[in-house]
C-alpha cells in the first residue's frame, strides 16, 4: 500500500528538506520503501546520511507547501535522538528511519528503509473529500514537467468540485496555492516564439 506523507532529511548544511513521498507500507509500519528521482534532493540527502523522518498528517498545507517548495515561514521541527533528522512539530505521527538498501541504477530509486524509533504527536483529523482533493492536486503540481497541461487542467476541474462541497479554510487555501503554482509552471514551461 502506498502511504502518502512528508520526508524530512538534513541537507549538506544541516537545514531541513521538507518532500511529499508515498512510501510502500505495510502494517506494522516498521520498514518501507521509498522511491525517490534521482534528481531529487530526498534522494541525495539519503544517499549520502541514509537516516530520514517519515510524517503522516492531514495538514494538508503542509503537504502542498513542500510539494512546491514554497513555505512562507518554515515548520517548526524538532530534532529526533535516534537519527540525525527533524520531526515536524504539526505532525500525526513519525518515525524516525535508516535507509537499510539503496538501489540506484534506474531514475526512480529504490531506498529501503527500517524505523528505528516511532512517535505519536496528535490525533489525525479524519477524512474529508477536500483533503483528497488537495493530495491530487499536489501530486499534480510535482509532475507539470512531464504531464500535458490539459490533463493537468481536466483533473483540477474534477477536484476542484471536491473543494468547493467540503473545504474548509485550510484545504481552500491549499488548493489555490497549488492552482496558481501549476498554471505558472506551465507558462514557465511554454517556450518563446
């Protein structure tokens, strides 16, 4: 099963690196699978600490937030003892991890990794159709290099009816962050005449 939740790792200068990821899962969540692009910094960050924090919430800004990178002020983190990485304080839960095998010969990487410690911050919310549509449509947002933008836009027209009959502010807000990324991205993407 793939579970979607937030990586953090520490770049080169100790910062944190706040990415979406869906690791394969299963239950009990004591290893998963990660499979980053090479191009990513997850994947270069892992490759050369091997140590990470795997995040569920349902904040769902959040995750919009590091889907695109653009965080107005950084999440408050927290470090963790049992690895050498950050915790984000709004989180559900987490668990810490050490990547156990790194197979990189193709794009799309393959990391297994093994928790070594595990935390419970605060409940989860609960579903709502919005909070879906907001995951989709971060989804969307990291992949305008290589989906066609009128596929983009059917998918947005379809999520967006989600928004509208069962957003709250956040999820509203989330959601319109990601339209506005997406619609600048391909006009960044279309070339000069």
């Amino acid at each position: 099963m793939i579970l979607e939740g937030i990586v953090t790792t520490l770049n080169e200068d100790g910062s944190p690196n706040i990415s979406p990821m869906g690791p394969e899962v299963s239950t009990p969540l004591t290893r998963f699978v990660l499979k980053p692009y090479k191009t990513s910094r997850t994947y270069q960050n892992l490759k050369r600490a091997g140590e990470g924090v795997l995040h569920v919430t349902d904040d769902v800004e959040l995750i919009a937030r590091a889907a695109i990178n653009q965080f107005d002020v950084p999440p408050t983190t927290f470090s963790v003892a049992a690895v050498k990485g950050v915790v984000l304080a709004d989180a559900c839960r987490w668990y810490a991890f050490r990547v156990t095998n790194l197979y990189d010969r193709e794009d799309r990487t393959r990391i297994e990794c093994e928790v070594v410690a595990a935390g419970r911050i605060r409940d989860f919310f609960g579903f709502n159709r919005a909070k879906h549509a907001v995951l989709e449509a971060a989804i969307l947002a990291t992949r305008t290099k290589f989906l066609p933008q009128t596929q983009v836009n059917e998918e947005l027209v379809r999520l967006r009816s989600s928004i509208e009959k069962t957003a709250g502010e956040q999820e509203r807000h989330a959601f319109a962050l990601l339209v506005a990324y997406i619609e600048a991205a391909y006009i960044r993407e279309t070339p000069s005449t």
